[in-house]
C-alpha cells in the first residue's frame, strides 16, 4: 500500500488538455474506472459485485490506501486529481497510473448514486453519498481501502438506459473486463460475483493463478509463462523493455483473437498491432484461422507511452511501437520455443505439477520406437509416456525446416522438365506469375509467361530429392493472385510446398526409418507442430493407462 496522495485540482488549461469525451456508456465503464482507481491505490485485493446488467447495483471493493475524509470530499469533485505531479506543471508523458484525468467519479456521480466508504488507515472513516447532486458525509466503520458502490445508474437517462444490451451481454463486458484487468494484474487477487454467485477469483499469485480464474485447470495447465527483457531505442533515449505473461500451447486455440490479451504497464488495451505481434509470435505453430490464447504485459520505457490517446484508455500511443512489437514477437516465440508444447491427450489438471520448461537439445534421445500403427503413426515409448506421432506431420516439419535453410542459403533446387510443359491458367494465375517471378524462381519454379494466359513450365521445385508436379505451380500461383503480405506468403508457400503430397514420404516405414524421422524431429526447431499448426506428436501418460484399466498403481508391486 502507498501512502495518501494529496489531492490537488487540475487548471483550465490542463484540463483542456486532456482528452475527457464522455467516459460513462455503460456499466463495464464503471467497472473499469472503478478498477483503475482501486489499482492505482496500490490494492492487493479487489471484490467486485454487480446485480443484474449492472445498472442495479455495481460494487468495488479495495485494500489499497484510502482517502482522508477531505480527500474523498474532493474526489468526488469534477477534475480533482491526486495523480499528477504538480498541478502548476503536469507532465503528462511520464504519468505511469491509471487514471489521471479527475473525472470519473464526477461523472459516475452524474449519471448514478454512488457511495464511497472509504479509510486511509485511522481509527474512523468516512462514508460520502452522492446522489442527485447533494452530498451527505458521515462516519463510518472500516479498515483500510475504499469501497464504491454505483446504483441505479442511468436512472434519469433513459436513452443510455435503452442502449444497453441485456443482462447476458453486458454482464459479458464485465465479465471480460475483470478477465482482462485479472491478466494484467496477476499479482493481485481478484474476484467477481454476479446475483450472488462468484464467476471469477485469483490469488494474485501470478499468471498460471489468474488463466485458473479466467478459464480452467485444464488450460492453466497447458501453458507456459514468459518473461523476457530487452534494451529498445528510439529517438530521444533507450530504456528497457520487459515483457511478461502466459501463453498456451499450440494445440489450446480458440476461433477468434478474443482471447489474446495485451497489457501496458498492468493498463489493459485492446492494441491490435500488440495483439498482432502475440500471434506473429507463434508463428507456424496455429492454423492461419485460429487463435492462440495468451496475455501480454509489455512495460515499455516510460517516456515512450502516451496513455492519453483513447478517451476510454483502452488503446495507447506508443512511441517506439516497432521495437516494441518486435520484443513481444520475440518474447512469445522464444517462450513456445523452450517449452515442451507436445500435446498431452491426459491434460494435467494438477496445478502442484510444475511445467519447467524442458531442455530441448533432443527432446527424442530417450525415445524407443515400438512399431507403425495403420501407416499413419509411429508410437514410441519415452519414459513413462507412450508417444504417437503423426508420421506426416513430422515429415512435413522436417522438410519445411530443411527447406527454410536451403532456401535462406540458395533457394530450392529445381528440376528441368523436358521439353518443357505449357499449361493454361487463369488471367490472375498469369499475372501472379509475371509480378512474383523472382520468387517463384527462387522456390524452384522455371516458368516463362507464353502468351495469354499460358505459362510455359521448364523446371519445378525439387527439395530434398524429389520433384514437385504441376498442381503445385497452379497452388502456389493462386495463392500470390489471393494477395497475402509478403512475408506470410514466403513462409506459407514453404509450408505448402513442405506439405505437398507429390513430396511426401512414401507410407510404411522401416524401424530404422522411423528412427531416422525421430532424429530429424529431434534435430527441429520447433518439432511439435507441422508447418500448417497441426501437432506431430500427441503423448499418453501411462496414468492415463493406468486409470483406463482401474489399477491402482501404475506398476506391479
Ligand atoms: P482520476 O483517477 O483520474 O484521478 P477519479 O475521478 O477516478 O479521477 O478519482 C479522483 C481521485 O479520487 C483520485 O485521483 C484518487 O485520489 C481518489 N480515489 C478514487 N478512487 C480511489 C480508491 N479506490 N482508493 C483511493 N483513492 C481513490
Ligand atoms: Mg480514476
């Protein structure tokens, strides 16, 4: 807990200066200032209680610092703040809390009754009831922190009131709100309760805590945390930039970006350029539709954060946005590169089982290979799991990864069809072919546009010593005409070409080629996943087993 702040009133000027708009729509945005004050009170625990959509009643409660009985009276009072350095000179670049604009009680007092109890730690508090515009203050009885209470809010304001989505949906925000604000803030306990019933509480003991509160043993436990820093510059100065989470595993994807959460500082945002770098960072692991699940705090240097851009504060400026996203990406995937992403079909739901990260020099050298299973599976036994892994899918990894580094080194190697091959396509096949030829070129297509809309095709990709057919020209050349960034379209056109049945590994394999797939996995950056995001290897615990046939133990005593 800090100190008391002393409140202070902002002049006309400052307050021009700041961005206010109208911050109160609905009720998650009581929730939310509500929330930001009780964080920048330096609250180590929040109860948040809401009745119906919210317009019954709202209810945050906090240990943080408190108020003195002149300071709540104030902060009640339009563009009273305690959170800038002085009044006479704000800075309000360096401003790192929540809130600073001084109006949010105002204007939750506006539009609602609100009652603030509250005690900055003496012998007696204080107790302040807004409703209507008259203020009654009175003492009353508490321990340090403040609890806000929010009734009927938009009562006099029916079109607000009519605005409003229903009790599902905006108890939904809420919901979401506190998810976020939960994500951000691990370390401090959180819980919610709707009509009684409590739908969210954490320990405030750090990220694994808060995913349990947000979603489910099942998926806490297939993640991995992040914590990664590193020194950015930009134009005035250089500063440290820290970035620290949770993100699932690869194979907990969800359908849309929803659940990708970033933060700044503990401030939730909904920054999509932070949300993009979240995924970028996962790279080839998730299929290009789905969604990882993951929340990001990035702490950027402070002079490179501008928290004023958005009325709501939901999106901030950030100076050195490029640095900064390229941090994230780097956090994320080095975080999925070291942790063991195998998919487990038992998910444990044993929280005390901790998930280190495994030292990934060859995640296969204890691995035995039992046999094939229906010429689609290998299964391996390692150690108390039994592996089964997806004999495709590891090929595909292994030649997607073979075929990065060639191509980084000297493009794929091309064979020459003779005589050469002319095929029709379409106008917009041929045009891709004519504005991406060096690409092409350097994927091992030898193709020459040869009048109207036919290519004459003289050589076709031949990695790893086999050779491509025509279908995947006719693939690839849809997908440049499809328009993809640049940079995605190299990487999927590799993934694609990995995958290519006319490249792919004959079916049955021998023992020893079994084995020699392992090796490769093994040898493979990122050997859990095919390049299209599909696992290679799924693992059963022999528990598992054990469970299935009712033993009591998993070995004979
Ligand atoms: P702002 O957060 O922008 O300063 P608010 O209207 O949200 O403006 O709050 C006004 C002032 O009231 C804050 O600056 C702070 O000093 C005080 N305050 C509000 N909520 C709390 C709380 N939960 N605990 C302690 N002080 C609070
Ligand atoms: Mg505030």
């Amino acid at each position: 807990m800090t100190s008391t702040p002393t409140i202070l009133r902002l002049d006309e000027a400052t307050v021009a200066r700041i961005a206010a708009g109208e911050v109160i729509t609905r009720p998650a945005r009581v929730v939310a200032e509500l929330l930001d004050n009780a964080l920048d009170a330096g609250a180590g625990r929040i109860d948040v209680t809401v009745d119906g959509d919210g317009t019954q009643r709202i209810r945050v409660a906090d240990d943080g610092c408190g108020l003195s009985r002149a300071d709540a009276q104030r902060a009640i009072e339009r563009h009273a703040t305690s959170k800038l350095p002085t009044a006479a000179d704000p800075d309000l670049t360096s401003v790192s809390t929540l809130g600073f604009r001084g109006e949010a009680l105002a204007a939750i007092a506006d539009c609602a009754t609100l009652e603030l109890v509250t005690n900055d730690g003496r012998a007696i508090g204080t107790e302040l009831r807004v409703k209507n515009g008259d203020v009654t203050v009175t003492s009353a009885g508490r321990p340090q922190g403040t609890t806000i209470t929010v009734t009927d809010l938009f009562a006099d304001r029916p079109a607000r009131r009519e605005s409003l989505a229903g009790q599902a949906a905006e108890f939904g925000r809420i919901s979401e709100l506190v998810a976020r604000y939960t994500l951000a803030r691990p370390e401090v306990r959180f819980s919610l309760t709707h009509n009684g019933n409590e739908s969210l509480s954490t320990s405030g003991s750090g990220f694994q805590d808060s995913l349990l509160g947000v979603y489910n043993a099942e998926t806490a436990s297939r993640a991995t945390t992040i914590e990664h820093s590193t020194t950015i510059d930009h134009d005035t100065s250089d500063g440290d930039l820290t970035v620290r989470g949770i993100c699932c595993y690869p194979s907990v994807t969800r359908s849309t970006r929803d659940h990708v959460r970033v933060s700044v500082s503990g401030r939730p945002v909904t920054d999509t350029g932070l949300r993009q770098a979240v995924v970028r960072g996962y790279g080839s692991l998730i299929a290009g539709n789905r969604y990882p699940i993951a929340a990001i705090d990035v702490s950027p240097p402070d002079r490179t954060v501008d928290p004023n851009v958005h009325p709501a504060k939901q999106e901030v400026g950030l100076t050195a946005r490029q640095a900064i996203e390229a941090g994230v990406e780097t956090a994320v995937s080095e975080a999925l590169t070291t942790a063991d992403i195998r998919r487990t079909e038992d998910a444990a739901t044993d929280l005390g089982t901790e998930l280190q990260a495994v030292d990934r020099s060859d995640p296969f050298s204890q691995v035995r290979v039992i046999g094939p299973f229906r010429d689609l599976y290998v299964l391996c036994e390692d150690g108390d799991e039994l592996l089964v892994v997806d004999q495709h899918a590891a090929h595909e990894r292994v030649n997607y990864e073979r075929l990065r580094a060639t191509l980084a080194e000297e493009g794929v190697p091309t064979a020459s069809i003779e005589p050469p091959e002319t095929v029709s396509v379409s106008p917009a096949a041929s045009a891709a072919a004519e504005s991406h030829a060096e690409l092409l070129a350097e994927l091992g297509f030898d193709v020459v546009p040869f009048g109207g809309d036919t290519l004459r095709v003289a050589g076709l990709p031949a990695p790893l010593g086999r050779v491509a057919d025509v279908d995947l020209l006719i693939e690839t050349l849809d997908q440049l005409a499809g328009g993809h960034q640049p940079d995605d379209q190299r990487e999927s056109l590799l993934a694609d070409l990995a995958c290519h049945p006319s490249l792919k590994a004959g079916d049955r394999l021998t023992t020893t080629e079994a084995e020699q797939l392992l090796d490769r996995l093994g040898e493979c950056e990122q050997p859990f996943a095919c390049p299209h995001g599909r696992p290679t290897v799924c693992s059963l615990d022999e528990s598992t087993l054990a469970a299935g046939f009712e033993r009591g133990s998993t070995r004979f005593r």
